[in-house]
C-alpha cells in the first residue's frame, strides 16, 4: 500500500506528466488500507488537518501496492510495522 511510519516521499518540484501538477506531494506507505483509513480518521489528525485546511488544498488517495522484487529474484513486501501517525516521532 502505497500512500506509515514517515513519508515515503516528499518534494514541492512535481513535474506534469499529462495534465497540471499539483504544486506539491507527499507520499506514505501504510500496511494496509484499513491502517490508512484508521489514520485519516483519527481524532488527533482531524484537528490538525482542520488547521491545514486554511492553507492548503487536500488530494488524498491510497493506492494499493504490489511486491517488488530484487535483481536476485528476491520479493519485497511492504512494511506492516508502520505506526499509525505517518508525521509523529
């Protein structure tokens, strides 16, 4: 599951493929999409995204991922040992 335990990927320089880029993104990784549902509906991340909302428009999608595999032929799974605060310590 693409979309964990900090960002998997951040930039504000989104260069448009097809269409008009968003002018920034972030990427998290989640164990699964009941965990990217229990962080989006956490009453603690419902207040500070009240407070991001002033400022910022929000996109959010979870995709889900597949394995990866190595050069040896080896599978690499997502991570399923992400907490559930992808911005806390």
């Amino acid at each position: 599951m693409i979309a964990a335990g900090g960002a998997a990927g951040s930039g504000a320089q989104v260069v448009a493929v097809d269409g008009e880029a968003p002018k920034r993104v972030v990427i998290y990784q989640y164990p699964s999409v009941d965990a990217v549902h229990a962080w989006r509906n956490d009453p603690a991340y419902e207040e500070v995204r009240k407070i991001g909302e002033k400022y910022a428009k929000y996109r959010t999608f979870a995709v889900e991922g597949i394995p990866h595999m190595t050069e040896a032929g080896d599978i690499v799974r997502p991570r399923t040992d992400a907490r559930s605060d992808p911005l806390g310590p």
